[in-house]
C-alpha cells in the first residue's frame, strides 16, 4: 500500500459502517437520445463544449468537488473519444482525489441497462450519485446526502432514492419545458407522493390514494427545476434488475410509486434554494446553461478559474462578463459589450459587435460581424458583413460574406455556407445526408425525453443545394417535419427543443387534431393531405378516433356556418384511412350532451355522409 | 524508490493545495485567513525546497518560479500565494549572493553608474553549485515562517500609541488583524467602536459580537449610514485583503465608501496590514472603481444581471497611514518597502 499515491485507501472489512465507504458516483455520459442530431453524429453529447469546456468535466467537477471519490462512466455512443478525452484529462492523473474508470459498451440502450449493468458487476457499495454526463452544477450535495443516510439508518432501508431539485419559478429559462414536473409531496418527511411530467397540461389528475399516506402536510409544487442528479441506495440497482420494464428514471419513479403498497419502496427528495443545476438536454438548455455560466450563476465553476486544468486556457475576466483567453486580437472598433467569451488566439475584425456570445480557440472573425447569443465553437472562419443570432457553429466551419443566420440555426462539423446567403430560422445543416445509413443498429433508443422521431424529408439528391447553403456553400439541410406554416409548438419538432408531447396523451391527440383540423378549414383539404401522416401517428388506437373526432366536433361547434365542411373532412380522412367507419359510427352514435352537437347530427350532409358510410359497411361485409 | 515516492508525494501536495485554493472562495467570503494561506505556502515551498532535485539555485529559482506560477492562476484574487513565492525567491537570491561572498548593496542598486559600466545581465550569475545553500535557504524560509506567525502580535503592539482614550473609532467588515489592535487597545483604554457591517455577508456582525466580548463599546451600523455617522469619528482603521505597489488598496467592497468618508471629513484612515500582504501589482484600473470576483446570489433571477463585487480599490491619496508588522508608514513609502522585500525581477513571475 505504501507506494500507491493517490488512491483512496481502501477501507478494511474491520472497519464499522459505510461511514467510512467512500463516496462513489455513476455518471451516465450517453443520453440515449438523439436530441443533438446531428451535431452529434461527430462528437457525443458529453464532449460538446459548454464555454469551452466539454461537458463531462463540469459533471466531474461538480462531483469532485462535493467528495466523492470514485466515479463510474458508462458511454455508448462514440465511447473511445469520451474515454480518450478522460484520459487525457485531470480527473485521470494519479493525484486526482476521484478516481474515474471509464465502462464503455456498445448494449446499452438506456439508463435502465446501465444500471443493470452496475448491479451486475457490483460496482456501487453504498450510496452512490447518478448523474448524467451533461449536468452542470454547483450544488452542495453533503447535506442532502446526511438527510438520506439518516433516513435509511432510521426507517430500516425503505428510502431507496433521493432526488434533487432546485427552486425555480415557472417559466424560468433555465427551467427545461419539456422536464417540467409536478410533485406532490409530503411536507414533513419531504417524500414523493405523485410525480408527473407537466408537458404544458392544462388539468392535472392526483390519485387519491396518495392523501392517504398517514401525514397531514401536503405540498403540491410546480416551482421544482430538476437537477437530473440523485441520491442512490444500491437498491436502485437490484430494482432495475428486477423489473425489465424501467427504462428511464421516469418509468422508474412512477414504477415505485404506483408498486409503493406492494414494495414499500420510497422516493425522496431535497430542494436546494441555493446553489445552480440544470442538465443540458436540448439546445435551448444549452443556450441558457451556458449563459448562466458566463454570468456566473455556477461560481465557482467559471470560465476564468480554468477548474479543468487544461493547458493555456487561462483567461481574464472583465467588467460585463467579458472573459478573454490568451491571444486574442481585436480589431479597431469592436465591442465586447456584455456577457462575452473568447477564446485563444482568436481573431477578431474590426467594427464588430459582440455580445452573449462564445467564441472558441482559433477563430477568425472578420470585419462588421453581428454575434448576438451565437455559440461558436473552435477554428471557425467567419468572413466580413455577417450576422449570427442566437445560433450554433460547431468547429470547422465556414461562413463567408454577407451571411445572415437566423434565430435558432445549426451549422454542424465543416459546412461551408456560401455568400450572400439569409438562411431562416431553424435552419439545420450538416455534411451528413439525412438519409445517411446510421451505422448503429436501428433499436429504438429508450430515455425520457424520447419522442416520436421526427421525420425527415426523404429528398434524393447527394448534392448540395445552392438554395440552402449558398453558391460556395457545402451542406445538407435536416428538414423538421414538413408542417411548414404551423406555429404551434406542440407541431413543430425541431432540435430546439419544442417537441410535441408523448403519444400516450390523450390530451395531446386532442389538441393536435383540433389546430390541425381548424388550420385545414382555412386552407384546404391539401393540407389536410399533408398533415395526414400526422394525424396517422397521432390517430392509432380507436380511442384516439373517438378523441379525434370530439375534438373536430368541438371546432365545428364553434363555426356554425363551416359544417358543410365537416363532410368534406371526414370524407377526406376516411378516404386518407386516418378514421375508420366504426370509429365513426360509433361517435355518431354516442349520445350527444349539448343542443348545439344533436343540431350537428341532424345536419343534412352529415346524415347523408353517415347513410353512405353505413352502406359501404354493408357492402364491404357483404364482400367478405 | 524512496525517490519517485517522495515526488509525487510532493506533486501531490502541490495537486490538493491547489484545489484548495481554487476552491477557496466557495464558501460565503473566504474560509481562512490570509494568514494562514501564507503559512501554507510558505511551508509548501520550503517542501519543494527540500524534496525537488536542483542541483543549482537556477534551477531552484525555476522551479519555484513555475510551481508559483500554477498557484496564482489556480486563483488570482488570492495574493498572499504570490507574495510568498516572491519572497522565497528572494530569500534565495541574498542566500546565493552571500554564498558567492559577493556583498548584496552591490547587485540592489541600480544605479545609472552601474548600468553603464556593467557588462551582461546576471542570469548565468545562479548556475554555481553551492553544498549548504540548500540548508541556508532552508533555514532562511524557516526564519520567515517565524515571521509571519509573528506578525499579528507585531501590529497589535503598537494599539496603545494609536488609540487614546474616548475615541470614536470605525470599522467595516471583519479582519482579524484589526481585532487583535483593537482588543490589545482596550487592555488599557476605554474607547467606543463602531463597525460597518458589510453587507450582503455582513462579515461586521460578528466583528462586533467578537468585540463585545472583551466588554468594548461596539456599535453596528448598516453602509448606507457610514458617511452620516463619520462627522462623530474620531480615527477609522480598517484591513485589507491586499496592498498594492502604488499604495492603493484592494479591500472588502465598502472600503472604498468608508475611505471616500472619512477624506470627506478630514478622519485619518489607518490600514492594518502584515508585510506579507503587500504585492508588486499596481492596479490597472485606476480609474475603474471596483475589481470584480463575484459571488453567487441566493436566487436565481432570470433576465436580470446581478452583479456582487468583492473587492474594492481605494486610491492611495485616502489613506493617511499603513500600519505593518514593521512599523507605521505612510502609502507614499510603500514602493520602496517593496523593493526591500522583492527582486524587481521577480515582480512578474
């Protein structure tokens, strides 16, 4: 033992407690989701750099930095980079108080096979952390961690998890949309009654067992950011094994709480008032994650400390947040103006105006530039007169002259965009085709935050396009879906973030059919034609039908003078196969509980409409 | 091997003193006092001393130069680190200089005599192996450990010439130094403080608890009530995390407040300050007021840019009187205690 510095020394089997075990983490550095596609196509998710730093090493910072000393990273997707970047990074060398060993395997397919994995090979003694590898955080984690040990020493193992969240009003940047929950909880022994995801629902349901559970303080909160960072008991992973079903953490904390009677299991949490943590899980996150970083809301995590030890990436902070690393040259007449991060030996021109922005190591910028909220990231050449707004570019690209990039665009590994070009908002290009066969075998990824897959417009071409990316320009656009004219968040999935909810609400299906059917009223049945591999996603199992047509119902509520239309409509969704004839039948036939909808039934188009139907019924199963 | 344990016994004592540092400012203001940083440095470097191979004082002075160098990135607004690495090197400057026999008045004055008559820089001056300049310089740094555990007492001693008796005396914040002055003071004499509590950590709070427990007259006041309070003041004396090259201050934010007040009323203002907090950076802000090391807020405001300096400049032409470890002097007499305690080559590390 004498001559091995640096590893913690291993506690003897003599020794009393798991006191004395030391504090060990799980980090999770793959988010089984496709979300950065296809930045991440080149690089994974935890190597992207967030004020550049790679991700991963503000987890492991943060984990570091509130003691634990072993760490476990399970990576996927592009596991050799992840692991060639630990490697090289100070979390590996023989001084680090964490020692890291990296677990890479190409069968994981979500949170639940790593954990798995981690029962299987018994690696966690104790208590362990699960973080994701995107997490950026400066929370002090020590006392949430007492509460927890104290309460499994207390009430005999029964708490099997703690999780962590932040206060945070609703509507906050940094709160993530898409992970907006609502918890019930026990005020006292701050116990998980009922967890759900918000997904902009406008009413809730609350079982009523759960004001059952023998406590008189019940808090219902919707000010909660999760952190994406839990307290865990060994148990967590026998659970996992046990129940093939938990995927993600979310099967994982309904699964417990619904099997609470059976398996007696219980979740609590710890809401910290102080401290920052948010996971960066789709670009918008990005955006805010890496603006409170500049701001410093993660002190002392910040771009001057250079916690990462990384060689000549010192910089110098300034008044407004101005951070500049060693290097840089400005040209005549730029402003830095607030909130800033340059890089190394990065150039910039003159007569510029920069602001919330962060700019990479070895970047030429010319003269005239506009960076408002643009991330650029390293060796990116951008020529005189351009404008980024609240933009992503990625290493290697190159923007030339009179360029203007829109609010929300990508650019991804080495595109080139030509000159003179003003590409739209939400504008994706990347030197990967999207009909590009993915190497990766086709199983669905399984994680929280997996929607349906958005689809991509199946163009044949292998050339670039000089309408999308400019004369000179090298790239191919990943279109969103192809609703072009809908700005209804729900509809539009792009990378953004502002994805439409899961499949299995039924709420959702609601309101999906209802814009679209109210947009195809003004418009056409083509657009209706369009949207129909929509509505055939949305519209599978017969309930959804009958919500489909409730909602419909409701929108020709509305406009009396419109339900000729409704014939059309239906006629032309049951010809494009979206309704089925019992679908129909059957809300025809359900009793109507307003004057206004039995004045639909009776309208003569749709008696008619409903005769025809009957009848090709008939025939259809006269046929058979 | 005995040898490489030793050394990355020592990188690893480098490794954890470095995060410390880095991880210093975490905590609601600093965690330890300057003086213990300074302690800890010194006595880290003493280790390196010991333990790295160097065979000439060139290379020690290298190696010293550089592991001084990760320590004041590691974080800057701690100086006490860089101050301590300049005076090591110093120390083993005089310790190579009076091993060679050469007297040290020669190589401190630069006079234009000296430079038009000498020939070529002294740099290849440190490559002689000398046989007990590691033990010299060894017991030279020990020397300066005894010195800065000696400086608080140092200071405190001259309290009763400057304090009388029925005196109004003010103060901002916590600092150690000025408790020890005051309280050694009110062995003797009676007299009435007042101290500014310093917000948002309200570091004045438990300054005044601290002082009431040796049954002095303490009185807290908010910031905003320093500069109508100061026409009652007799004398204000106040710390600083730092003494820069030209005089000037970096202290506690509020400083600069309480210092503008007190000119405003002709109240002299006395910094109680150990040598070891002098440091060779002027300030390259003057005209700037503030120098930023935020800290972090309690909530998180979405929209808003909430800005919290630390740290303070106060021009030297507010201060009337520094008293150090070795005596009482006026800000105008700093640069020239500074080049007695720094190499000017050692001014950059």
């Amino acid at each position: 033992m004498a001559g091995k510095a640096g590893k913690p020394s291993r506690p003897r089997k003599a020794d009393k407690d798991e006191e004395e075990q030391p504090l060990q983490a799980v980090l999770v550095a793959d988010s089984f989701n496709r979300r950065f596609f296809p930045i991440t196509k080149d690089q994974p998710r935890a190597l992207l750099p967030l004020a550049n730093v790679s991700m991963i090493d503000y987890t492991l910072e943060f984990l570091t930095s509130t003691g634990v000393q072993e760490t476990f990273v399970f990576c996927c997707w592009m596991a050799s980079k992840i692991k060639e970047h630990l490697q090289k990074s100070k979390w590996c060398r023989p001084t680090s108080p964490n020692v890291v060993h990296v677990i890479t395997s190409d069968l994981y397919r979500s949170l639940g096979d790593v954990l798995r994995d981690v029962d299987a090979k018994t690696l966690v003694r104790s208590d362990f952390l699960l973080v994701y590898g995107d997490v950026v955080s400066n929370i002090d984690i020590s006392q949430a961690l007492q509460e927890h040990k104290q309460r499994r020493s207390m009430d005999k193992n029964v708490s099997v998890m703690t999780m962590i969240f932040k206060e945070s009003p609703p509507g906050h940047k940094t709160r993530c949309e898409d992970d907006d929950i609502i918890i019930a909880m026990d005020g006292k022994s701050k116990r998980i009654l009922h967890y759900q995801r918000a997904q902009a629902l406008k009413r809730l349901h609350f079982p009523m067992n759960i004001f059952h559970s023998g406590s008189d303080e019940f808090e219902i909160r919707f000010d909660l950011l999760d952190c994406h960072i839990s307290i865990c008991s060994p148990q967590v992973a026998e659970l996992f094994t046990d129940n093939f079903d938990y995927q993600t953490k979310n099967d994982f904390v309904r699964g417990l709480l619904v099997n609470e009677e059976i398996l007696g299991n219980q979740i609590h949490m710890h809401v910290t008032k102080d401290g920052y943590g948010a996971r960066v899980s789709n670009l918008l996150m990005y955006d805010t994650v890496s603006s409170d970083t500049i701001r410093r809301w993660v002190y002392p995590i910040t771009p001057e400390a250079n916690f990462a030890d990384l060689e000549g990436q010192s910089c110098t902070h300034s008044r407004h947040n101005v951070y500049r690393e060693t290097g840089v040259s400005l040209g005549h007449g730029s402003q830095m103006e607030e909130n800033v991060l340059i890089g190394r030996n990065t150039m910039i021109g003159a007569n510029c105006t920069i602001s919330n922005t962060v700019i990479g190591a070895n970047c030429v910028i010319g003269d005239n530039v506009t960076l408002d909220r643009a991330y650029i990231w390293n060796r990116v050449h951008i020529a005189d007169d351009v404008k980024v707004k609240q933009s992503v570019i990625c290493d290697n690209v190159e923007v030339k002259h009179g360029v203007v990039l829109n609010e929300q665009c990508v650019l991804a590994y080495n595109v080139v965009v030509g000159p003179d070009i003003t590409l739209p908002e939400g504008t994706v290009l990347s030197m990967h085709h999207p009909d590009e066969e993915d190497d990766e075998d086709d199983d669905e990824f399984l994680s929280d935050d997996n929607d349906v897959g958005y689809r991509k417009d199946k163009t044949k071409l292998k050339v670039f396009n000089p309408a999308e990316v400019g004369s000179e320009g090298k790239g191919y656009r990943w279109k969103t879906s192809s609703l072009e004219d809908t700005e209804e968040d729900e509809l539009a999935e792009c990378i953004w973030g502002e994805i439409p909810p899961e499949v299995s609400s039924n709420i959702c299906c609601f309101d999906v059919v209802l814009l679209g059917v109210e947009q195809s009223l003004y418009v056409s049945s083509q657009l209706l034609k369009k949207w129909a591999p929509v509505f055939k996603n949305y519209v599978k199992r017969p309930q959804d039908q009958l919500d489909c047509l409730a909602s419909m119902e409701e929108v020709f509520l509305e406009r009396e003078t419109h339900w000729a239309a409704l014939v059309k409509v239906l006629m032309s969704m049951y010809q494009l196969e979206i309704l089925e004839e019992e679908g129909i039948m059957h809300w025809f036939n359900q009793g109507s509980t307003t004057d206004k909808s039995q004045q639909l039934r009776r309208n003569q188009g749709l008696l008619k409409f409903i005769q025809w139907l009957q009848e090709a019924e008939e025939s259809s199963e006269e046929d058979e | 091997m005995p040898g490489a344990d030793k050394e990355t016994d020592l990188s690893e004592r480098i490794e954890s003193f470095l995060s410390e540092l880095k991880r210093c400012g975490s905590g609601a203001g600093s965690l330890r006092g300057s003086a213990e940083t300074a302690r800890e440095t010194t006595a880290l470097l003493r280790r390196i001393t010991a333990q790295a191979r160097w065979s000439n004082a060139g290379d020690l002075m290298e190696i010293i130069r550089k592991e001084g160098r990760r320590m004041t990135a590691a974080q800057p607004s701690v100086t006490t680190v860089g101050n301590m690495v300049r005076r090591v090197l110093k120390i083993i400057r005089e310790e190579y200089a009076r091993s060679r026999g050469s007297t040290e008045e020669a190589d401190q004055q630069e006079s234009l005599h000296k430079l038009l008559t000498s020939g070529g820089s002294s740099e290849d001056n440190f490559r002689q192996h000398f046989a007990h300049l590691k033990a010299n310089v060894i017991e030279a740094i020990n020397e300066l450990l005894t010195e800065l555990e000696g400086t608080t007492d140092n200071i405190s001693m001259q309290a009763l010439e400057h304090i009388h008796s029925n005196e109004v005396i003010m103060t901002i914040g916590r600092s150690r130094t000025v408790e020890a002055f005051l309280k050694d003071a009110a062995r003797k004499r009676k007299f009435h403080v007042m101290v500014a509590e310093c917000a948002p950590f309200c570091q004045g709070h438990e300054m005044a608890t601290s002082l009431s427990k040796e049954d002095i007259e303490t009185t807290v006041i908010p910031d905003a009530a320093i500069f109508a309070v100061m026409s009652r003041v007799n004398k204000v004396i106040i710390g600083t995390q730092t003494v820069l090259a030209n005089g000037g201050l970096r202290a506690v934010n509020g400083t600069h407040t309480l210092a503008l007040a007190a000119k405003h009323h002709s109240t002299p203002l006395i910094v109680c300050a150990p040598m070891f907090k002098l440091s060779p950076q002027v300030s390259d802000t003057p005209v700037q007021s503030h120098l930023h090391d935020l800290v972090k807020l309690t909530s998180i405001l979405s929209k808003v840019n909430a800005h919290c300096p630390v740290f303070d400049y106060v021009p030297p032409e507010l201060i009337t009187l520094f008293i150090s470890n070795i005596g009482g002097n006026a800000p105008s007499y700093i640069y020239r205690l500074m080049s007695e305690l720094y190499h000017p080559e050692d001014h950059e590390l």
